[in-house]
C-alpha cells in the first residue's frame, strides 16, 4: 500500500528545492551593488581543470561599488582576468598586478527593468516546478485511494499538499519581491 504522508512529504521536498533554486538563481542577478554571488559561475583553468574564480582567489567587496579578487598565486593573475572578460558577468575587471578590481557600474532605468522581468521569469518556473509537484502528489494521492487507501485520507492529504503549496507559492512571490527592491532601490 503506498504511504500518504510519504506523498506529503516528497511534495514538499521538491517545492522547497524549486524555491532553494530560485534563491540562488537570483542571487546572481546583479542588483547595481557589489555582490560577489555574481562570479560564481565563473570557472577559471587551474593546472588543466576548470575550477570556481573562489577556488584560486579571495574575493571581496570592500564596498558597495567595488568587487576585489586577489589571486592566491600571482600568475593566475591573467588567467582569472581573461576569464572574467569571457563571462556573462558584463563587467571589464581592472589590474594592478596584484589585485583585480570590479568597479560595478549603476544601472540604467531600462537595465533594471529588464532585470525585473528576469527575476519574475525566475520566479515563473519556479511556481511551475512548485506546481508540477503539487500536481504529481495529487495523482500519486488518488492512485493510492484506487488501491485501497480511504477517500476521507486521500481528501486529507490533497488538502495539506494545497497547504504546503500555497505556502511555497507565497515564498516563491517573497523571494520576487525582495529582489524587485533591490533591484529598483537607486
């Protein structure tokens, strides 16, 4: 017999991964401040390996506009340089050979909208995904009930998936609107 609360509970796991990777997916959405989120997609090569930019330097924001690396050995020096140009960071990095400074630019009113829209795309498949399991619950649910399983426990459950549904939702939209602020604060 399949187990109800066990629905539940894989239900609510996937919808807290959805919201988990709609955090972390807009944490690298650059909101006009220095944020050092925003190179961790960066790889650099390291003795024939592409590794993390915070695996080979130390990266700091010593204020709100500036972003710092200062690479553990100096020759990587060029080598993170270059691979911060090759990324989809948009920012030019400045050297001094030492350290390698971000100057993060404002952004313009149009820039910021466009990354409103790429926050609430975001925050769109995140409700997908969050939906998606909500609905894979309801099916594994009423599956359960045809097997053998009550139709007052099978209604119980369903009720609490739409609980803990609603519940990530309402994160999905907090995590959006923070962002938007951030985003839109001049």
């Amino acid at each position: 017999m399949i187990d109800i609360k066990k629905i539940e509970k894989d239900a609510e796991e996937k919808m807290q991964h959805a919201v988990t990777f709609l955090e972390e997916s807009l944490s690298h959405i650059r909101a006009g401040k220095a944020n050092i989120r925003i190179l961790d997609g960066v790889k650099v090569e390291y003795y024939g390996s592409h590794v993390s930019l915070s695996n080979v330097a130390s990266i700091n924001t010593p204020d709100a506009k500036t972003i710092t690396v200062l690479p553990w050995e100096k020759p990587m020096l060029k080598v993170i340089e270059k691979a911060i140009m090759d990324s989809d960071v948009g920012i030019t990095p400045e050297s001094n050979g030492e350290i390698i400074r971000l100057g993060i630019p404002p952004l313009t009113e149009e820039r910021r909208k466009q990354l409103v829209k790429q926050s609430k795309q975001e925050s769109e498949n995140a409700k997908v995904s969050i939906r998606s399991a909500r609905r894979d619950a309801v099916e594994f649910v009423k599956k359960a009930v045809k097997e053998g399983v009550s139709e007052d426990m099978g209604k119980d459950c369903e009720a609490n998936i739409q609980k803990i549904h609603d519940k990530y939702i309402k994160k999905a939209d907090e995590a959006l609107a923070n962002k938007e602020k951030e985003i839109m604060t001049v």
